[in-house]
C-alpha cells in the first residue's frame, strides 16, 4: 500500500481519501452524544441526585469506606476514569502502531464504552456506586477510541487539508449532539405523555447515548483502512512501553511543549463541558430542562463555531486563531461567576459564547498537533495527545470538587477553572511551532 512521507494513503487517490474522511467524520458523529447527553446535560445532575438520595444526615456518602460529599461524587467518578484512561492509552497506542492494526483496538474501545453508557439505564434508586463505576468504564473506553481514531487524521489527511477536515469532523459531531438533544428534550419534557416518570426519562436518555454510539460507529469501522507499518522492534509490554514512549517524545522537546499547553487549556476546557450542567443545576437554580436548551444552544453554535475558526486559521494560523479562542475562553468563563441565579436569559448568553469557542479550539488543536507526529508513529503519539486531552483532565475536576468541598460555593468551583485558560495561553505561545513541525520530519505548510 503506497504511502507518502506524512503516511497519507495515496494508492486510490482523492476519491478513496475523501471516502475515509467522510466514514471519519462518523465517528465524531456517533460518540459526540456520549459527551454531550450523557457527560455534560444529564449524568451530572443525575448522578448527584441519586448520590444525594444514599448520602447520610450529612450530606456524605461512602464509597469504600471513603466520605465524600454527595455534590462532589460526579466531579471526582470523572477524575478516575481518566486516571484509568492514562494507564490504558498509551499501551494500545503502541500496540496500534506496532502491529498497524487500529480498526479491532477502535471496535474494541467503542463498543466498551457504548455497552457501558446503554447499561446507565439502571441507574435507579440510589445506586450511586454502579453509576460512577460506568461512568469510569464509559469515560475511559470514550478516551481510549477517540485515541485511535485522532490518529487516523495524519494518514487521510495531507497537511494542506487538516485544518479543514479535523474541523468537520468536530462540526459532525456537534450537529450530532444538537439532533439527540432535540430527541432528549421532547422526551424529557413531556415524559408524562410517553408514560414515563422523569427518572425514568432520563436513564431512556443516557441508554440512547450509548445505542447512538454502537449504532452510528460501524460507519467509520467500514470505512477506514488499516496500513502496514515498517517493521519495528518488537515493543516490551506493560508500562516499559509507556516509558520508551515518553523518551522518544523527548527527542521533541517543541512536541512536549505543545503538549504540555494543551494539557492545561484543555484541563480547563473538558472541566467546563462535564460541570456547567451541575452549576447551572445547583448554583444557578435552573431546571433540567433549561440546561438541555442551553447545552442545545451550544451544539448549534459549536458547528458554526468549528467551521469559522478553520476559515480564520487558513487566514490567521491555527496557533494564533487558538490563542484568540482561549482569550474568549477566560472572558467567558469570568462572566459565568457573575450569573444571577434563577435567570436563564443570561445562562443562555453564556452558552452561547461557549458555543462559539468550543469546537473551534479543539479542532484547531489536533490539526495543529497532526503536524507535530514523526511518520509513522501516529497512535503512539496521539495516545500521549489523548492523555492530554482527556487522560490528563482530572486535575480540573479535582480542583472543581474539591473548591466546592471547601467552600461550599460552586461559583468559587467555576471561577477556579479560569487558571487553566490564563496558563495554557502563556504556553503556547511561547512554542515555536514551524520549527516544532521540522522537528518531527514532516513539511511546514504555508499558513501554520
């Protein structure tokens, strides 16, 4: 199988390169409503409610023995799934590229995950502990996939075309969300209709995440093409691997140095998506199915949102376009500390910036970093992506549960998070990222 420098599949030419990207978009179509029914509108709330019901006089309860406060079990079940996705990733990262074998690994991930959100429809009672062990399973398996997929983008994709594809790729998944969300919230308002209590309601929402993800992932599944690697050294198993891997990202030290912003920013980022829905709910006084249009809001103008940021970056470079994100990021986020509570209006406005800045910035962010992977280590290197991504976005959470453990006020918990926007800014842009792109062998495009 013919391939370029940058592992792009030649062999079929355009048409066979637009086919892969079209069946990649899908697979940010099918697992995007996991993140957005289930992560950030309705497992939170919901999660801390059944925690609620099994917490004690004082608001605690105890998962081995441990005390919690109820408000805080979501906040910190996250933390741990992605802790379990750190220790994951980076051994099916290598495997993948060892072998050149993604396709059964990304199966393999994707179904995990979407048994696991489809088994959220138990979650009745106060069954706080089996909620937050498949919310550890599905968030983790949710990382692990989108890994291996992310790594997909340098091999359909030439340089020229990667702002532009990675870009559709977060509007297909966001316009995705916005059509569940719609579905969701008819359900969830009229659930009296349906015959169905607004527990009920909700664990028909969750489990139809996961239907969703099982469902629509067989398309990129048919559709992407394994390719054979040059031999390489037979890797040694277990957490050596991971150790070889990160010596030979210090190689790259502008490589580490992009990743070690967007490991900050996006902590900041990831912390927004999983905990507005619980201000909104907690803080705010607002009710679920507010925080639904709000969420719906968002999607809408996520899509808009991913596309005009890849038009400005073939203007303004994708680093720069980033930066100007995570400056609206800051604004955005300082205002939601302000919001009245019991006033939606102004929940919206806020939505609505979030919106606009979401999908740009990430999908910005992993077209940028496609051109900082040496050829032919592409899953390797986005497993340490991932890590960032998602692996390393526990300390957000944590700072998140923990301020409010303290405080009692989830507005402090919010205003916390502004850190990480203000930090990961002065990061990148201190990385040069041409010479970062030399670094790693591959060409510099013209607008970067």
């Amino acid at each position: 199988m013919g391939t370029d420098t940058l592992g792009t599949d030649t062999t079929d030419g355009a048409d066979g390169r637009r086919r892969e990207q079209r069946g990649w978009y899908f697979y940010d179509w099918a697992c995007s409503v996991y993140s957005t029914s289930v992560l950030t509108v309705f497992l939170g709330p919901y999660l801390t409610s059944v925690a609620e019901s099994a917490a004690d006089a004082d608001g605690y309860v105890h998962p081995l023995g441990i005390p919690v406060r109820a408000g805080s079990f979501f906040a910190y079940s996250v933390s741990l799934s992605v802790i379990v996705a750190v220790l994951v990733m980076p051994l099916v990262g290598a495997a993948a590229d060892r072998t050149g074998r993604k396709k059964p690994l990304l199966a393999a991930a994707a179904y995990t995950g979407a048994a696991a959100t489809t088994g959220m429809f138990l979650l009745g009672g106060d069954r706080y502990l089996l909620g937050g062990l498949l919310l550890i399973v599905a968030n983790a398996a949710q990382s692990v996939a989108m890994m291996l997929c992310n790594s997909y983008l340098p091999q359909i994709a030439p340089p020229e075309e990667r702002d532009a594809v990675s870009s559709r790729g977060w509007a297909f998944g966001y316009a995705a969300g916005s059509l569940v969300l719609v579905a969701n919230l008819v359900l969830y308002t009229a659930h009296d209709s349906f015959g169905l209590t607004e527990s009920a309601a909700v664990r028909v929402c969750l489990a139809s995440a996961g239907l969703w993800w099982g469902a629509f992932a067989l398309i990129p599944l048919r559709r992407l093409r394994d390719r054979r690697t040059p031999a390489r050294e037979a890797a040694v198993p277990g957490f050596r691997q991971l150790a070889a891997t990160v010596r030979d990202m210090r190689r790259r030290p502008l490589t580490l140095a992009f990743l070690l912003a967007y490991l900050v920013y996006n902590d900041g980022i990831q912390t927004v998506i999983s905990q507005a829905s619980v201000y909104g709910s907690e803080e705010l006084g607002l009710g679920q199915s507010t925080l639904i249009v709000a969420v719906l809001l968002v999607q809408v103008l996520a899509v808009a949102g991913a596309l005009a940021l890849g038009r400005l970056a073939r203007t303004y470079g994708a680093k720069r376009t980033i930066l100007g994100s995570l400056v609206a990021w800051t604004v955005t986020l300082g205002a939601g500390y302000f919001l009245p509570a019991g006033a939606p209006g102004w929940f919206f406005a806020l939505a609505a910036g979030i919106g606009l800045v979401l999908g740009g910035s990430q999908a910005l962010s992993r077209s940028l970093f496609s051109h900082l992977v040496p050829p032919g280590k592409e899953a390797e290197y986005f497993s340490a992506y991932e890590l960032s991504d998602r692996g390393m976005s526990w300390l957000g959470p944590l700072l998140f549960g923990l301020t409010y453990q303290l405080t009692g006020s989830y507005r402090d918990a919010i205003i916390s998070l502004v850190a990480f926007f203000v930090i990961g800014f002065a990061l990148l842009a201190r990385v040069p990222v041409r010479r970062a792109i030399r670094d790693a062998g591959n060409p510099v495009p013209e607008r970067i």
